[in-house]
C-alpha cells in the first residue's frame, strides 16, 4: 500500500533554513508527479509546491516562490522541500502528497515552526 513519511520538520527561527524529506513506498515512486501542501492553525490545507514525474518541471505557491525549492531523487523514493528565508507566517504542519488515478495520499505530516 501507499506509504508517505514526511521528516525534517522542526523549530527554527525567522530567516533560518530547513529541508524536509518525503520517504515513498508501495508504488512505483518514478512514474508520479509529488506535491507539498501545509496546513497553518485555523487556515485550509494550501498547496505549496509540485513537481513532475522526472523533476524536469516544478511549480510553487506565490508566498513561497524564491524561498522554498522542491526536488526529488527517484533512486531513493524520496522527495524534498528546501525551505530558506522562513518566516514566522510559514508555521504549519507540512504534507507530502500523491495523486494517482484521482486519489490522493497523504502522509502524516512534519511540523514547522517558525519562532524566535
């Protein structure tokens, strides 16, 4: 079955870095695009960022775009979320995502907390 394990999450302080990791098995991880939504307390699940199959293209939310830089490695089933220049308003928990044949996966979400 699908299994998404997001890590790396953690506190950090305003204009720090952190680089998050989507650990995927039970499908053939090459084949799908993968995405990244967050979800802020009080606020709707966003999406942050996608990326293609390949990683040939990708595409990010307008609050995130020239901070947050997403790859994958498909030799290791994994793909990240580069996040630089946090601010304190990027405080949410952190998803990967996978939509195969019109459902979507989730994993268990990584906290991020941006606070000094």
């Amino acid at each position: 079955q699908v299994q998404l394990v997001e890590s790396g999450g953690g506190l950090v302080q305003p204009g720090g870095s952190l680089r998050l990791s989507c650990a995927a098995s039970g499908f053939t991880f090459s084949m799908y695009a993968m995405s990244w939504y967050r979800q802020a307390p009080g606020k709707e699940r966003e999406l942050v960022s996608s990326i293609t199959s390949a990683g040939s293209s990708t595409s990010y939310a307008d609050s995130v775009k020239g901070r947050f830089t997403i790859s994958r490695s498909n030799a290791k089933n994994t793909v990240y979320l580069q996040m630089n220049s946090l601010r304190p308003e990027d405080t949410a928990v952190y998803y990967c995502n996978l939509r195969r044949a019109g459902v979507g996966y989730w994993g268990k979400g990584t906290l991020v907390t941006v606070s000094s």
